[in-house]
C-alpha cells in the first residue's frame, strides 16, 4: 500500500513539474524551483529584440533579469540602427525580431511610405506603447556651459540662429526629426521662408551621429549645443568622463522622444505560448524603471527621477511630439535642403543691368544677393559661374568665369566671391539668353554627377536680344526636349529681375526642362527668391 501511494504522489510530483512549467510560462503561478532548474525540464523559447542602440545595453541587462525569473525563454538583445531595421521591414525583409524597440514612433508611417513607394505591402509590424522616454535638450561641452548663463535659450533662438547648434541627420535619428519639428513650430510665422532658411543654416554641418556631433560640438569655435535627448547627454558622460556634457533646457519646453515596443510578425505568429511570453517581456521593459534610469531614460510617461551627470533630476515637463505624418513631410523638406547641389549659376551681364533699382543698379542688388546665398550654401555644393550677354567669346554671347568646383575648396570659394565682385565692371551688350541657356544645360550634363542635385540657374532681366542671330525659341525648346535624360535630369531655374524680363518665354524653358521660374519684381525679392529656388530644387514640378 505505502508504494502505491509512493507511486502516486511521484506521479502528481511529476504531473506538477511538466504543468507548473507550461503554467509559469503562462504567469499563472510561480515555481517552487529556481528558473535555471526549470529551463532544465522543458525547451526554451527563443525571443530576439533588436533595439536601436542608444537603448540596446539598458534592454539586454532587463532581459537578463527577465530570463532569471521566468523558466523556459531565451531571450537576445540585437543592437541595430533604427533606420535599417526599418530599411528591411519596408522592404519585406526578415528583421530577424520578434520585437523592435525603435527610436521613435515616427518610423511606422515613414515605413508605410517607403513600402508604398516601392510598391509593396505596409510592413507586418503592430507598434504599440513606449517603453521608455527622453526629453530633447541642448547639450553642450561642460566647459563652455558659463557661456550661455543668463540666456534664455529657446527652441526660437535656435530658428532665429541666435545659437550655434548642431543637428545629427534627421534620416537616421529619431530625436533629431523631433528637434526639427520644434523648430519649424517656433519659426517665425510672417516670414514663409524662415524655416527653409533654419534648415539651410543647420544643412551646413551635418553629424551623422549623436556622437560626431558631440565631437563637432568640442572643437567648434563658439559655443555650440547640439539638439538631441536628455538620454544622449547621461550616456556621453558615462562612456567620456574626460568629454563631459550639460543638458540645457528650453525656456519655452520640450518634448520626449518615446520607444515604442513593436510586435514583428514572423514564423511563430500565432504561437500563443511565444506571445503570452512576448506580453511578459513588455511587461518587464515597462516596468524595469530602475535599469532604464541606470541608462539615462525616463519611464515612459517621463515622471521618473533619477540621478545622473549633467541632467537634472526631475523630469521635466514635455507635450506631445509632432505626429509621425507630420514629420515625415518636414523629412522630404530637409531632405530636399541638404542634398548636395551641383549647380552652374548664369548671370546676365547685358547693359541693361546697369538700370537704376531703387537707388543701386540691378546688378549691385544681384551683388548682394549672390553673397547672401554663398553664406546659406553647405560647404559640399559645387557652383560654377558663367556670364552672359553678346559676343562674350568672339560670337558666342557667354563666358565661363569659374568652373564647377566645390565651394569646400578655400581656393574656389573665394574665386567665386571674386567673379561676384566684379560683375558690376562686366557689364555691357544685349542678351543672348537662348544659345546660352543651351550651353549651360549640355555643360551640366557633360559632367553630371548622380550623388547631387544638377541644375542650371539663369538670373536675367530682360528677354532674348541677340543681334548675331542665334537660336529661335521653338529652336531651343527643341534641342531642351531632346537633351532631356531621365537618368540625368538637369533642370533650369530661371530667376527674373525687374519688369521687363519675358516671362512667357523664361516659362517655356522651364517646362522644357521640369525647372522652375521665379520673378523679383522689387529689389530686395532676389534674396528671398534665391532661397526659394534652392529649397525647392529637388521637388519641382510638384512643389507645394
């Protein structure tokens, strides 16, 4: 009798430990043994996280905990930049995840529309709620924290250039698209070029990471902040102890930049033991405040304190991000700013730009408008410059005056300062704008470059008058719509100064080339216009 009954107490013994495994897997109760000698009795269940890297260490270490106390999971941390776990999804391709943890949630609509671009089905990827938070801040090198005492830095101050700031590629950071949605908000609203204008300045030195940028920041030569999160600033002065950063706050607010955590659909979908084990492990990413902390985050509604270098304790007040819609649109415009141009400027020299324009002569005003525009250009634009009007060169009516070099080279730069300078001593004859317009687009096109943004740009005040002859409109529209090359589309700009430039004509080549026309009819419009034309050189003909 009393091995019977040792026989079935081992049995239930035995039932216990094959249920109690499947029952914690399940959070119904906890086991009597630790989770290595569970893990002993049943196969445990592999789930891969791949997490953006700024958040990747503070995951694995509460993955750890979550593996030591729940028996029969595995689960791996893969650090990965957002972007290209993003590239993959989009594209229908294997992430390797069950879970991402990305930098934001604006990747879910910016991955929807990379998808529909290529044509493609939207990525299988459920985002849910944030894990984890940072607000955005501006860091600075502790050494030059004295230099901004008394200043009330704002996310307007950074719009109106008042501060040096440094914004890592929006492309690949989360919290820098963020950054760059205060800005537009805080830009000033009578001004429809202001934000245009922001991002150009910012355009000029783009770090493609948060740490180039804090290195940038440390051998700038003013005081510089660099606009990424509160979480950036507290991992720089763990790694660096010698390269120490403050976190400034913005007078006027701020937002948090969450992470999401973000179901991805695989070969186990429908595995509900694996899923049930997915909500415990967002369960334990949720509430695991005190490794998150450890790193630099905040929960994720941002109410936690913690003490760090360079941060302050308390978090402080945020509103809500700009939607991911939204920023995906003020991504095309940046985009569109900061793609390298390659691009020949065409000025009219005809006598005719000696015509009084409001006290100067048209071609001062250009002067100084040309001046303006090399202080917004990036540093890796290449600008050429030619001039035109008659018989320049025996009979042809332009003349090159510097060749398509970038304006990095010193040497060059300053050459094309010097042709600006001395246009105003050029100044002569008609205008053979329709042999010249020509000239410059096979120019282009002879040297095309795919990596930038190839165009012509032709500053003109008046209308085709050339007294050798030459070529007729339909001619020249003709010989534009056979030069046309999809694969190498060089698109003509036309900027029109004062009231007598034929802009019927100045339309047509445009067409002929999907380029743009612009007129300045008073004299302080050619600044504006000439930003205009650089901010929408990537979009025409659909620009909004």
């Amino acid at each position: 009798m009393r091995g019977t009954m040792w026989f079935i107490a081992g049995g239930v013994v035995l039932v216990l430990i094959v249920t109690g495994c499947v029952a914690w897997t399940k959070n119904v109760f906890n086991p009597v043994l630790p989770a290595a000698a569970w893990a002993q009795t049943c196969d445990p269940v592999d789930l891969r996280v791949v997490a953006d890297p700024s958040i990747a260490d503070a995951l694995a270490k509460s993955a750890q905990g979550f593996d030591a106390t729940t028996p029969c999971v595995h689960t791996t941390v893969r650090s990965e930049k957002s972007a290209d776990t993003a590239s993959t999804l989009a594209v229908g391709g294997d992430a390797k995840a069950d879970v991402w943890i990305p930098d934001s949630p604006a990747w879910e609509p910016r991955m929807q529309v990379l998808s529909w671009s290529l044509i493609r089905r939207a990525p299988l990827a459920d985002f849910g709620p944030s894990i984890a938070s940072s607000p955005l801040v501006f860091a600075t090198p502790s050494e030059n924290a004295d230099a901004f005492n008394g200043q009330s830095l704002q996310w307007s101050t950074i719009a109106d250039g008042d501060t040096p700031a440094l914004l890592p590629e929006p492309a690949q950071n989360g919290s820098s698209l963020a950054a760059l949605a205060e800005i537009k908000a805080t830009a000033n609203p009578n001004d429809d070029l202001a934000f245009s204008r922001d991002m150009i300045e910012l355009g000029k030195t783009i770090p493609p990471t948060v740490a180039d940028a804090f290195t940038d920041a440390e051998n700038a030569s003013a005081p510089t902040v660099v606009l990424t999160t509160e979480q950036s600033v507290v991992a720089q002065n763990e790694s660096s102890p010698d390269h120490q950063f403050f976190a400034l706050y913005p007078k006027d607010g701020t937002v948090s930049v969450s992470y999401p955590f973000v179901r991805v659909a695989g070969p186990t979908t429908g595995d509900k033991n694996k899923d049930e084990l997915i909500d415990a492990l967002e369960r334990q990413f949720t509430t695991d405040a005190k490794t998150l902390a450890q790193a630099g985050f905040r929960t994720a509604n941002a109410a936690s304190d913690f003490a760090a270098k360079g941060v302050v304790a308390n978090a402080p007040k945020t509103r809500p991000a700009l939607d991911g819609g939204a920023q995906i649109g003020l991504l095309q415009s940046w985009s569109a700013i900061t793609l390298r141009s390659r691009m020949l400027v065409v000025v009219d020299t005809s006598g005719s730009m000696d015509e009084d324009a409001g006290g100067r002569s048209r071609i001062a005003v250009f002067q100084d408008a040309a001046n303006s525009m090399l202080q917004l250009l990036p540093p890796q634009t290449d600008m050429g410059v030619w001039t035109f009007s008659t018989n320049q060169s025996g009979t042809q009516p332009w003349a090159q005056q510097t060749p398509i070099l970038p304006l990095s080279d010193p040497a060059h730069a300053a050459d094309v300062s010097r042709v600006y300078a001395s246009l105003s001593g050029m100044v002569k004859g008609d205008t053979g704008l329709y042999d010249t317009v020509l000239a410059a687009v096979k120019a282009v096109q002879n040297g095309y470059d795919p990596h930038m943004a190839d165009y012509v740009l032709v500053v003109t005040d008046g209308r085709n008058d050339d007294p050798a002859g030459g070529l007729s409109l339909p001619d020249l529209l003709s010989q534009l719509k056979a030069l046309r090359n999809p694969a190498k589309p060089v698109p003509v700009i036309m900027v029109g100064m004062g009231p007598d430039t034929d802009v019927s004509a100045m339309s047509q080549i445009a067409n002929a080339t999907v380029g743009a026309v612009y007129t300045a009819e008073q004299p302080h419009d050619i600044t504006n216009v000439l930003v205009e034309a650089l901010a929408q050189r990537t979009c025409r003909p659909y620009c909004s």
